[in-house]
C-alpha cells in the first residue's frame, strides 16, 4: 500500500505490517516517518535493530548475513536499510525481492531511499515490499501546504503565528522544513507567548538585520530610491538572508496594493509607517504591480538556484522601480 507521512501514525495505530519504504528528498519528514516506524517496532517487541548502509553491490553479501544470524537474546529484529541510491542494480533487487519475499515474522524491514524515479518504482522489490507492506513517499511542502503545516507545528509548541509571521518564517525556510522547525523551536524556547508576530521571528532569527529589514520597508514606501539602494547594498554586504530581503520588498508592493485598491484590512503598525503608506498611494497609479510581481518571482527563483542571474541586482531594480516608477532605464526593465 502506499502512504504519505501524514497517514502514517493512522495505519502503525492498526497494526504493524512486515516492510516499510521510506523514499523521498524531504530530510525532516523521512525521519520522522522512519522514527515512527521504529517507534512501533519497539512497542511491538522488536528489541533488537541491525543497520545496513549500501553504497556498493558487495554490500548485500552483508545484509544477507545480518538477516541469517539471529541474536540469541532477541526474538525479533528490526532490519534496516538504507540506500544512498534509488538504482541498486541486479544484485540489490534481488537480495531485496528474496528477504521481502520471505517474510519471516521475526523480521520487520525499514528501507530508507532517495526520491525514487519511474524505472525505480516499477521494480520488482518495490512491486513485492506493496504486495504486503507500506510505501511512504515524503514530498517537499510548496505554498499553501507549507503554511499549513507550519501552522500545524508551531500549535504543537504553543505558538500561533500571524499571517505576517507566517509568510515570512515561509519565505525563510520554504525548501527545508528542518530549518523551519529549528525556527519555531528558538521561538517556543525564547518564551515567545500569545500571537507570534513577523518582528517576533525577526528578532529571533536574524536581530541584528531587523531594524534595517523594517527601515527598507519604510524608504520604499517613502520612495526614497537612493536611501533604499543604500541600504540593499549595505544588508548585501553584512550577509543579510536574501530571502529576509525580498520579503521586505514584496510586503512593500502588497501593503501598496492593498492600500491603494482598498483591500487592506488593519491599519498601519504605527505612525511613520502610515505617512510612508500615505505617500506611496500617490504614486500608486504609475506603478506596474504585474512588472514588479514579475521582478519578484525572477529574484526568488535566482535565490533558489532555478534562474541565473544576481538575486540582489534584481531586487534593487525591483527597489527602483517601486520608488521611482518608470525612470528604470528599458534596459534593465526585463
């Protein structure tokens, strides 16, 4: 049967089956789903574990005389397996195919992969570890499904983040949900109580980039192009998390947005904030919100390696032309 992380505490509560895969690029997920499993491994008397890494096909030879020498002292045994590839050739599947095959009742097998591709999936040991166990294929958390599950965990530590918090410890951490959770960690061991605000995961998790992240906020509302600039380069240069930068300059462009189409729905944190917000309005109908979403996605993704380019020269045009639209030179205007 196939699983998800989410489903897999539901089935262990019913019952333990024979095998157990664990595939899948996600580091945090798998090991929790891989914890789970020997969780319940444990409650079920399998008191002894053998851990097997296969690199090369020589390494079967020793699962196979792992799985042959039963302790004396211990009934049962959890076998696991981990495959730093998903591709384990001839030999592999048919260690595989045999032990799964087998299913001696003493014997409950964990085997840890990669994300597996087609040709992966449809061989013979995965087709027979269905047959009569569990495949658990964890997939990276995107969009609304990360922030879910960032709700999700920051509830279990006693936190309730504020949608603002939320987009940005999003924006931070999207990719890896172990930095996420280390995040919410430092929160919850900070004390942190009641609604957890975007300055509370600021000071948290980058202090010494807070004040200028909120300054920049205010230049580019204000539309000083030179001050904005200035301080671009200066966060650049005392290595400031480019993804903590853009998430200044796209609020910028939504509490614009917001403010000048009217959707916005709490009033500014605090007075300089509402001059700045009142001062881009002005400016509001000049500005192209499509080009300057557009300058966005392209910084994100050369943050995240899937565009080339420089992230921070396409913010600080993303910056010019939030202050001073329209005198961007077409030249750079992508």
């Amino acid at each position: 049967m196939k699983l998800t992380s989410d489903s897999l505490a539901a089935q262990l509560a019913q019952r333990l089956l024979p095998a157990y895969l664990v595939s899948g690029d996600e580091p945090l997920l798998a090991q929790e789903a891989a914890d789970a499993v020997r969780a319940g491994a444990r409650a079920a008397g399998f008191s002894e574990r053998g851990v097997h890494f296969i690199e090369r096909a020589s390494d079967w030879d020793d699962v196979r005389g792992g799985t042959a020498n039963l302790s004396l002292f211990a009934a049962r045994r959890l076998i696991e397996i981990r495959l730093a590839s998903a591709k384990i050739g001839v030999a592999g599947n048919a260690a595989l195919t045999a032990l799964l095959s087998a299913r001696d009742p003493d014997m409950l097998f964990l085997i840890l992969a990669p994300r597996l591709d087609r040709d992966a999936q449809s061989a013979e040991w995965v087709r027979t570890l269905e047959a009569s166990g569990a495949w658990v294929q964890v997939w990276p958390l995107e969009g609304a499904r990360m922030g879910g599950w960032l709700k999700t965990r920051a509830r279990a530590l006693g936190l309730e983040l504020q949608a603002d918090a939320l987009e940005l410890l999003s924006a931070r951490t999207e990719g890896n949900l172990l930095a996420a959770q280390q995040e919410l960690s430092k929160l919850a061991l900070l004390g942190v109580q009641g609604a957890v605000t975007a300055d509370a995961v600021l000071a948290a998790v980058a202090d010494s980039a807070r004040f200028d992240v909120f300054q920049l906020g205010e230049a580019l509302l204000n539309g000083d192009t030179a001050r904005a600039l200035r301080m671009l380069a200066g966060l650049r240069a005392e290595g400031t998390e480019a993804t903590l930068v853009l998430w200044a300059l796209t609020k910028a462009v939504r509490d614009i947005w917001n403010a000048h189409t009217g959707a916005a729905n709490r009033a500014p944190a605090w007075q300089r904030q509402a001059v700045a917000l009142a001062q881009a309005q002005r400016r509001a109908p000049r500005l192209s919100f499509r080009g300057l979403i557009r300058r966005a996605v392209r910084a994100d993704r050369m943050i995240k390696g899937r565009l080339s380019g420089d992230a921070w020269d396409e913010m600080a045009l993303l910056a010019a032309e939030l202050c001073a639209p329209g005198r961007v030179p077409l030249a750079l205007a992508g």
